[in-house]
C-alpha cells in the first residue's frame, strides 16, 4: 500500500476530492435510499465519533438536488456551530458556494480552513487527523457491502492509518477515541483482504485489541463496538478458513474463539442481540459453516439463520440490503438440503425471489442477480430436483423469463460477463427451447472459467449438450416427447464431438473419454451412437486427433458397435481442426480494440490455414456474436469463407488488410512455418501493414496464442498475449 501513500503527502479536505461512488449517482430514488441508509447508520451507531461525517454524506447526497442545496449547506453550518474549526465541513460549504457562482461567501470558508491548514496549534493538528480518519471511513461508509474494488479499501487504509498516526502524536490525544478509530482501519482491512484473498491476522489482531480495552468499560456505548468485532471475528475465521498456524500467534481465549468462531458470533449476539449488523453477519455464518460440512443433516443452524433473518428485517424493514441478499444465500443452501419438506421449500423460494425484487429497487450485486436467477429457475421446474432440465420439466415458464431479467441486470451492474452469468443463461434459454443460443452462452461459460476449474467446466458443458440432444430426440415410448430441429441436431452433435476431442487432448490422465462415455451410456447409449454416426459423415473423420478420440470412445461401446461405418480414406486438408482450443484462453476485450468503423470489415484475421480450428471454435465466436444488446457483433475477414473467388490469395489478403478497421495476426508455430514468409517477404503486403501500422499503431495487432519465438520484424507491433490465462499486452 506504500504506492498509495503519495496521496496523502498534501491533505486535501472535503468529500468532493474523494471519489466517491455516490457523485456517479442520478436517479433521485437511489439517491434517496442513500439518503435512508446514511441517516439510518447514524442513528444506530451510538457514540459521536463519525456522526459528523456521515453529516457531512448526507449534506453531499442533498447537495445532488438542485432544491436541496440550501438544505445541505444548512446541515454542514450546523456542524460547525459546534466543531467551528471542521475542516470536512469548512471544504464542503466552500465547494458548494462556488457551485452556486457565490465566490465571495466561499472565500470567507476557504481562509479559515487553508488558516488551519498550515496552522500548528495542537487543536489543529488534532482537526487534520480527523479530517484524514473521516475521509478514510467516508470510503467504507459508501460500500457497507464490501463488494468494493480492493484499491478503494487500500486508500481507505491509508487515510486511517495515517490519521490516526498523527492523532495519537498528540501528548493529550483520547486513548478511547484512538481506539474506536483502530476499529475502523480493522474494518478497512477486512474488505481489503476480502477483495485480494491474503491472511487477515492483521485485522483480526486489531479486532481483539478494540475488544480487550473496551471490555474495561461498563458501557453500553462500548459494545456496539465490541459486538461488532466479534462478529466480524467470527466471520473472517469462516470465511478464510484459517489455519492452525495462522491461530497460534493468539493466546488464550482469543485462540479457543478463532478456533470455534461460531462461539464469536454467539458472544456478539448477547452483547447487542437488536444490531442487524450482528444478526445478518451471524446468519451468514452460520449458512458457511453449513457448507462446509460433510452430508450434513443436522438443519438446525439453517432455522436459526431464518430466524436472525426474520428478526432483523422486524427491527429494520427498511434499508436492510444485507438481511435480504443473506435470505437469498440462505435459499440456495437450505433448497439443496435433503431434510426440507417440498411445501417449505416451496414458500422460501417465493420468498426469495421477492427479496430478489426488493433488492433490484434498491441496490443489488452482480452475484445476488445471478443468484436469483438460480431461484427463478428452480421455481420453474419445482418440484422437480435441479438437474432435471430441460422443456418437458418446466412447470412454470414465467419465472425463466424473470430470470432472464436478473441476469440482464447483473451484467448491468458487473459490467462484464462471468462464469455463473453465462452459464445461468445457457440454462434458461436451453429450458426456453433456444437451444442454439442455450449452447452458445454454456460454450461461453466455457471459456470464462478459471483454468483451475477448466476441468469439470468442461465435464459440464459436454453431459449437458449430450442431455440437450437425447431430450430433443426421444421415441415415442418416452413420457415426454419434444423435438429439436435438424439443423440443431446437428449444431449439438458437432459441438459434443469437438469437446470429447478437446476433453481427451486436455486430460493428462487420460480418463475423460472413459468417464464421459460411461455416463452418456447411462442416460442414453443409442443417442451416443449417432455421435459415432455424424463423426463418419463429418469433415473430422480424417484427422488423427479425432480418430484416435473415436475409437477410444468406440471400446467402451464394443458390445453395441454392429452398426458403426467402417471409415472411409479421404485425402486429409491443411484447414482440418487439429485441436478445438491448445490451452484456456480469456476472451479479446472487444470494446477497448474495436471502436466504431467506417470500414467494411471491423477486422481482417492473417493466420496459418492449421489454427482455423480455433479460430472458427473458439476467436470468430467470441468477435462476430453479440450476447447480449449491450454488446457489438463485429464483422471479420477470413480467408476462404470471404475471399473473392478468381482473385490470387495475395490480391484477396492485400484486400481485406484495406478494408479492415484492425489487421489481427494470429502468432503460433504454425503461422511460422506456414505464413510468415508471406508476410515478411511480399512487399505489397508488408508495405500496407507498415502504412496501417504507421497511421495507428493498433491497426496492427499480433495475437499469441502458443509460445514461440517472435521475429525481430513483428516485435514493434502491438502484442496481446493469451499464452498466460490473462490478457497481457505489451511491446517487445
């Protein structure tokens, strides 16, 4: 955090320098429950150690409204009525006076706060800690949910830790003060931890240093702080699941606590059994530690987490985000839980998705919309378990398409597509009988998933395109009986043969083909046969990489295989998949590369004839579909599927490089063997590159997709490099 503290070498007061999330928002609605949220944070904390910064919040999100300007000028003079030397308050007026062009009352507020700014009194020294603690906590009190970006939590600690290194300089500085203050860099350093993963000793060891000087005091004031640690204990030791060695640097009680953190929970539910705070983190809590119990039977921990639930939303019914996002996660834990009646579950469901509804009015995360649509899509199909998918199992079609509606709204509010988001998507259309568009988005989900999870995503996705093609392709004997259209038959089929090959070339222990076989016999052994069946008619059938898949696959089907074709010799292409994906592969940032174009093509793709397999299954698919109407379908150039019949290759590459907005070189070992000679050495080609190159240097783009050594001639072009599991861009 040492890169932030620059920051912080010239104090700079006011909450308009700040950044705040709050000055992006508009929507007067919004900005009410802000309004709400802060008054109510200021009424349940029971000492006056923040309550004239969230004052000041408040006085920030009036001033938002052009006829409550006046109002929110009002609440900041009332501050410093009674703390006349407020340097938050003192900057705020100031800013808000030359907002409404009154240059001369501004100046009045910015001498007396630039006066106490090189003052060095030691009242003044003590107001420019505050001011940096205040700020500090202005970070925190914006973000109560924790979902923050972790650079926002590292300038929040800095702004505390350095406030509170000057306010303790001070030889009469308030130890009870002091420490309610560490109180807040402990909660700063929670959610930083959160966001990056690393051990959380350091909060910890701030927790139980409020705890152990407040527990001297007989004062109620005091356990708001001191139930508030507890809980946070107990939370960050479930969720971190820390390690023995982690705990032994604690003695004592604190040791037996970290050790037994429920035990935490309990303790701050006695000390303030009417704090929701408490009552919700204790609930998720107690949702976690279920988790991660082997077969668990025992719901008990489940009831009293609907129970806090229930009681937290009695208190505050209002403003209350996390009771209900905890009641959401409570949902999906205690519906997957074998020891709850279908009628119980029943009516939690419903419950959830109209907490769901509550929370999209207000504030709502990424994860919960996903969450929801989860919800949405068991109520579909209830009572039916959750891997019964499909048309014939949907009882209710309405609540697919709400929870469509909340994965549109996640990908609002994360900005970016995930895992969960696409493959929630693939599951709702697929149940919509969009199956063509239910596989795409899966096939996404594919792609977005970390490489360390690579492996069963894959496992996923190809047993339940194989269970898509098997329920649109039943007899008539069967209980349920509806039909995919052909030419989706033959889109499923394709798809599971590239992912057997794919599985097969991915394993290093060489079992998926007998585990995925295995289970596809299971749920249908004639259907696996028209695998075996499309894969002798396709333009596959003379790869070696494919065949050697096939009669992997054909060993475990030996007791059925009298009606398999022989295969036929055909005279093997140079454009034959040789491998559907080398390696995992983030998708291209398609809004940061491709920016509106005149051109005719948005890109023209120089690649080797032999990477046309993951072009086609993996890079086209990505580019040229949009998934969503927020996203841009591009249109790329490529050879063979574009090239204008009876012009030379050459004339129809020179071509397309005119056309096209980017020129995308796809770098591997084959382009070296295969093209870069072409690209190189033909001087009609290489001069228009150069000339792209030389009027945007990103007009040229080298695109790496296995390692190799890159010639000295490409190495001044820009490089994206997908080698890594990251996008890397650089210049080498």
């Amino acid at each position: 955090m040492d890169n932030q503290r620059g920051q912080l070498d010239r104090l700079n007061p006011g909450l308009f320098n700040l950044g705040l999330n709050i000055s992006s928002i508009s929507d007067k609605e919004q900005l009410q429950d802000v309004h709400l949220y802060l008054s109510t944070t200021r009424k349940e904390d029971p000492t006056p150690t923040v309550h004239n910064i969230l004052e000041c919040m408040i006085a920030y999100v009036e001033n938002k409204r052009p006829l409550l300007k006046r109002k929110a000028l009002k609440r900041l003079e009332s501050i410093l009525n009674d703390h006349p030397h407020h340097l938050n308050a003192l900057a705020d007026i100031e800013t808000i006076y030359r907002q409404m062009q009154m240059d001369l009352h501004a100046e009045i507020y910015n001498t007396r706060k630039n006066e106490i700014l090189k003052s060095n009194d030691p009242e003044h020294i003590r107001q420019k800690a505050i001011c940096l603690l205040e700020q500090g906590y202005c970070i925190l009190a914006e973000d109560a949910d924790g979902y923050g970006e972790a650079s926002k939590y590292c300038i929040a600690i800095d702004y505390l830790e350095y406030g509170l290194s000057m306010f303790k300089s001070k030889h009469d500085s308030d130890p009870t003060e002091c420490i309610i203050w560490k109180y807040y860099v402990a909660l700063a350093y929670m959610r930083y931890d959160r966001r990056i993963r690393v051990e959380s000793t350091t909060c910890l060891s701030y927790f139980f240093e409020v705890i152990k000087y407040l527990e001297n005091f007989d004062d109620e004031d005091k356990n708001f702080y001191i139930a508030r640690s507890y809980i946070y204990i107990g939370w960050i030791s479930i969720r971190d699941s820390l390690e023995a060695n982690s705990i032994s640097s604690y003695s004592g009680d604190f040791q037996n606590i970290l050790q037994h953190p429920l035990e935490a929970c309990e303790r701050a539910y006695r000390k303030r059994p009417s704090d929701t705070v408490v009552l919700n983190r204790y609930a998720r809590c107690l949702i976690k530690h279920f988790r991660r119990i082997e077969n668990p039977k025992d719901t008990k921990g489940l009831h009293l987490a609907k129970s806090l639930l229930e009681k937290s939303l009695t208190i505050s019914p209002e403003s209350n985000w996390g009771a209900y996002t905890t009641r959401i996660d409570l949902c999906q834990t205690w519906t997957k839980s074998p020891n709850i009646d279908d009628d119980e579950t029943e009516d939690f469901l419903l419950r959830a998705v109209d907490d769901g509804r509550k929370c999209a009015e207000t504030k709502i995360s990424e994860k919960d919309c996903v969450d929801i649509a989860d919800i949405c899509h068991r109520l579909a199909r209830f009572p039916n378990k959750p891997h019964l998918q499909g048309e014939g199992y949907v009882h209710q079609e309405e609540y697919l398409y709400e929870a469509l509606s909340f994965l549109h709204l996640g990908r609002i509010h994360g900005g970016k597509m995930n895992y969960f988001n696409s493959f929630q998507m693939g599951r709702c259309l697929s149940d919509l009988k969009e199956y063509r568009a239910g596989a795409e988005w899966t096939k996404r989900a594919l792609y977005l998933s970390r490489p360390d999870k690579l492996w069963s995503s894959l496992q996923n996705l190809c047993w339940y395109l194989y269970s898509l093609y098997c329920r649109g392709n039943k007899t008539k004997t069967d209980e349920m009986e509806f039909e995919i259209e052909e030419a989706d038959q033959e889109y499923l089929l394709e798809e599971i043969l590239v992912l057997m090959v794919y599985g097969s070339s991915f394993s290093t222990e060489q079992t998926f083909i007998e585990r995925m076989t295995k289970s596809m016999l299971k749920l249908r052994n004639d259907q696996l046969l028209s695998v075996v069946a499309f894969f002798n008619k396709s333009q596959y059938r003379t790869d070696p990489l494919y065949l050697d898949t096939m009669q992997e696959i054909k060993t475990f089907l030996s007791p059925i295989q009298s009606g398999f074709e022989e295969k036929t010799a055909v005279v093997p292409r140079d454009d034959i998949l040789n491998e559907p994906f080398a390696s995992y592969y983030p998708l291209l940032p398609k809004e940061e590369l491709f920016y509106h174009s005149e051109k005719t093509y948005d890109f023209f793709l120089f690649n080797s004839c032999k990477d046309s397999g993951w072009i086609t299954a993996h890079l086209l698919r990505q580019l040229e579909q949009s998934f969503d109407e927020n996203e841009k379908a591009l249109r790329g150039c490529v050879d063979r599927r574009d090239f204008q019949k009876g012009k030379s290759v050459i004339d129809n590459i020179c071509n397309g490089i005119s056309k096209s907005r980017h020129t995308l070189v796809i770098f591997s070992p084959t382009f070296l063997e295969h093209r870069l000679n072409q690209l190189q050495c033909n001087s009609r080609i290489r001069e228009l590159v150069e000339h792209k190159q030389a009027d945007d240097e990103t007009a040229v783009i080298l695109v790496v997709i296995e390692k190799c050594t890159i010639p000295e001639s490409l190495k001044q072009l820009q490089c994206i490099d997908l080698t890594e599991n990251t996008i890397c861009y650089r210049k080498y």
